[in-house]
C-alpha cells in the first residue's frame, strides 16, 4: 500500500514541479528605457512585462547581459531563449523567432551637434551607429538610394557608445532610436534632427525551438491590450513618459514625417529615373567584372606558378580599375600594379595596404580620407581606396587593392571579396604543393644515403670474414653468427629502402 502511495507522489516531483519552475534565459542589453541592466538588476518596460508573464506562467527567469550584437549571436546560437526589445524584420525572421503581437512601435533618428535637416546633409559625413541595430542598416540603404556619401562609423556597445563616439569627435552624427534619442540627447549636449526613418515593430524574439514561451507571451499580451488599464499600458505610461513641452514631443516627428514624405512623393518620379539609370550602370560594370573575374578563375585552376598567377590577376584587373596585388608565401612576398611585377617595398610604402594587412579586414575609404602619411592621399585623393584581404581560414595570404574614382557597388565588392578568397586558396595550395616537393626531396635524399650506408656495410663484413678466417680459427663461428645477424639487419634496411621507393612514386602522382 505505502508503495502505491508514493508512486504518484514521484511522480509529481519528478514530472510536474520541474515545469512549474521551468527556467528561461533571458538576454538583457543598454538600450533605456525598454530594456536594460543597473546595479546588477535587469528593468526596463520588456522586462517588467517579461517578469509580469512568467509570474503568471511559473517561470524562472535567469538574465545574461551583454551588446546587442553579442546577444544576437547568443540568440542565433540558441544559448539564450528569448531576447527583448528586438525590431522584427522578415529577413531576421528567418534566423530566429519572434512573438506575433507587436509590444512597442519605434523607428530611427540622427542625433547630432551639428546643423542636419534632411539626409542630403549627411553628406560627407561620418555616422555612427551600433552594429546589427536595424535603423544603422537601414540608413545605409537610404543614404545609399539618395546617392549621400557618408563614412559609416560602426559601434559595438549601445546606444550609450553611440552619443560617446559623437562626443569625442570620431563621428559627426549618430542613429538611435527615438525613445533613446528623446531621453537622453540633451544630457550629451546633442539633439535630434528632422531626418526619421525605419518604423518598425518591438517585439521578444526567440531562439529556434523555444517558440512555446513566444506564444504564452502572445496569450498574455492579447489579454492586456484589450483592458485599457491593464499592466501593459501601466507600464507604458511608466516608461515612456516624457516631460510635457509647450509642443508635443510627437508633433515635432509626425511634422518631420510629413515633409519627408511630401519630398518623396515630389521627387519619386525622378528619383525612379535615377535609379533605374544607376541600376543599368551598376549591370554593365558588374558584367565588365565578372569577364574578368572568369578569365582570373581559369588562371587559378590552370596555373601552377604564384608569380605568374598574380601577373595575370593584376593584368586583368587593371583592364577594370586601377589596382595593386600583394601575395605572400611563407617567407617570399611578391607584389604587382596595374599589370607588373613591382618591388614589394614601393607597395608597402602605402599606409592603406599596410592597415589591411595589419587588421587582416576589408577596408573601404572614401575621397578625402586617405592617412596624411599615405602615398594615395596626395595621387587619388578624389578617388575611392578599396582593400580585399586574402584570408585563408585565419592565415593573411595576401591583398587586393582597388582605386577608382566612382563608387564600387555591393555586387562589385563581394564578388571582389570572392576573388580574394579564391586567392587565398590558390596560394595555400601553391604552399602546400612546396612544402610535397621538400618532402620528396628529402626522401630521395634519404634513400640515396641510405644505400650509400648498406654497401658501406657490406664491404667491411666482407673483409671481416676473410681476415678471420685466415688468421682467427678459434673465433671464426662466434664471428661468423654475429656478421649473419648483421646482415639481417643490412636486409631489412634494404627492405625500408625498397618500401621508401615506392612511397616516393606514390608521392610523386599526387
């Protein structure tokens, strides 16, 4: 009886109570007041939401803070379930889940010392942003679309490193999201422009597999949205309050939005033209490329000389832009411009490549911004510099540079990229085939010396055995046994050697 008692009582620890006190991984970044982590606390508007759901549903929630770039891989890795405070994309989607309602409705502003009212006037600026933040992406695309030529300037921390990059002079404008923006511009003695962009949808994302908490979180926000005085629009009222101004903080952006879409609407005609003009161009220069590209490819596959590869890359890109072609082998460095083998110190005299080969990164830089020291600062100073490094794995093969007075297009610098990469191969192969001939090298030397040494052998036993025979009859059969068992030996060697020629011509087919 005692037994039938405790099974269903086993059975409630063991299957139920772990589901009651179900822990979830929560990701926590700077981004006030939405979400962010104080005095070793987490707060925020999602995080009290968060925290009111998983009361309610018997979660345990543990946070793990860090950028938001790093919680997005954590996210894309499944090491954390659910991330907060993320704006949904259909193209992140396709990486990691998202809940269904919509918690927060946000989108993007320059912030900025400077006098800035439209996005023309970003123009030969530079703008920081934090990496992965989709109003960062999405001002690269407008910027881009409008024909603006900025330096974007990439941050990994937060919104906070943002203001902080402005305020150190290594950038002239910022992106951050209204709310942050809204809060705290003034305190960082900036403010934000007209230039809004990119609504999107806060939502919680999750990790693949994890998506029943989205949908309890779903379950509960449905509820919530339909009182409207619920902890949902608390909450609301809590974080997103804002001091109260003669004008409405929300007329200023709806006015901004206003003009911005009635500069749309005037200029969309020609702006269309424009485009469909840009994109035509943009075809037959990639086109032009990749003639090359396929030329240099064959070269790659055929080719088994790195110096005459690198001539022939060097030709072939010069025929498409002004270039420079550095490749490294071991210890030998060959470098080549504009179709011709150069001495590799007139190469390296210029401090852009010496950046990429030292960062071991692509490195884009725009007119009028070459180092002083540089060599192209004072020949192309109107021209854009572009750097490929040849990475194989981790290994710096060698690099591409590109100089051309028109902006390179994305299609352009990935297949550029691309070619680099090739590049990287072809020269690890090339290693890997010097380092095959060394070994062959060394083993016919070893065999050379190793039959050498068994007839030098040979040719003393031969002697031994003559002289005791005439002169040492009384040892003759001890020595006779141990000259065999050195010959034995001397048979075995030989057996080596004759597996060791064997090996060699095995070598000498691949």
């Amino acid at each position: 009886m005692k037994k039938l008692f405790i099974l269903p009582i086993l059975f409630i620890f063991i299957f139920i109570y772990p589901a009651l006190s179900q822990e979830i991984i929560v990701g926590v970044y700077d981004n006030p007041p939405m979400i962010f982590y104080k005095d070793g606390t987490a707060d925020g508007f999602f995080i009290e939401l968060l925290e009111y759901i998983a009361e309610r549903e018997g979660w345990e929630l543990r946070y793990v803070y860090g950028t938001f770039p790093e919680l997005i891989e954590k996210l894309k890795k499944g090491e954390i379930d659910i991330l907060p405070d993320v704006a949904y994309t259909p193209e992140r989607e396709r990486i990691f889940s998202f809940n269904r309602e919509s918690v927060f409705n946000n989108w993007g502003v320059i912030i900025t010392a400077d006098r800035i009212e439209t996005i023309t006037d970003l123009d030969g600026k530079r703008v920081a942003g934090v990496r992965q933040d989709i109003y960062f992406k999405n001002l690269r695309k407008l910027a881009s679309s409008f024909g603006v030529k900025c330096t974007f300037v990439e941050v990994e921390g937060d919104y906070r490193d943002v203001f902080g990059t402005i305020k150190n002079g290594a950038a002239d404008a910022g992106v951050v999201s209204r709310i942050y923006g809204n809060l705290y511009s003034r305190e960082y003695g900036l403010k934000i422009t007209p230039v809004i962009f990119s609504p999107v949808e806060l939502r919680f994302a999750g990790a693949r597999g994890r998506e029943v908490y989205l949908e309890k979180i779903d379950h509960h926000l449905e509820i919530l949205k339909e009182d409207g005085d619920s902890i949902y629009y608390q909450l609301l009222g809590k974080w997103t309050e804002t001091p109260r101004t003669e004008t409405p903080y929300w007329a200023k952006y709806l006015i901004a939005a206003s003009v911005f879409l009635g500069f749309l609407f005037t200029y969309r005609e020609l702006y269309l033209k424009r485009e469909l003009s840009r994109r035509k161009s943009e075809i037959v220069k990639v086109n032009r490329l990749l003639e090359k590209i396929i030329r240099i490819n064959e070269a790659i596959i055929v080719e088994r000389n790195p110096e005459k590869l690198g001539l022939r890359t060097s030709s072939m890109l010069s025929e498409y832009r002004s270039n420079a072609v550095l490749l490294f082998l071991s210890s030998e460095t060959i470098a080549f411009m504009d179709g011709k083998r150069v001495p590799t110190d007139e190469v390296l005299r210029y401090e852009c490549m010496k950046s990429v080969i030292s960062k071991k990164t692509t490195l884009e830089i725009p007119p009028g911004f070459h180092p002083e020291t540089c060599i192209h600062g004072e020949k192309a100073g109107n021209c854009f510099g572009y750097s490929f490094p040849m990475l194989y794995g981790s290994e710096f093969k060698g690099l591409i540079f590109i100089m051309s007075e028109e902006k390179l297009s994305g299609q352009e610098k990935r297949i550029l990229e691309t070619l680099a990469g090739d590049m990287a191969y072809a020269l690890h192969d090339f290693e890997l085939e010097r380092e095959r001939n060394a070994v062959l090298k060394q083993l016919e030397e070893n065999i050379n010396n190793m039959m050498v040494l068994v007839d030098r052998i040979k040719n003393p036993l031969t002697v031994i055995l003559g002289v005791t025979e005439l002169r040492c009859q009384e040892v003759r059969d001890e020595i006779e046994r141990e000259i065999a068992n050195i010959l034995r030996i001397v048979k075995e060697i030989e057996r080596g050697w004759l597996e060791s020629e064997d090996l060699e011509k095995k070598l000498e087919k691949y």
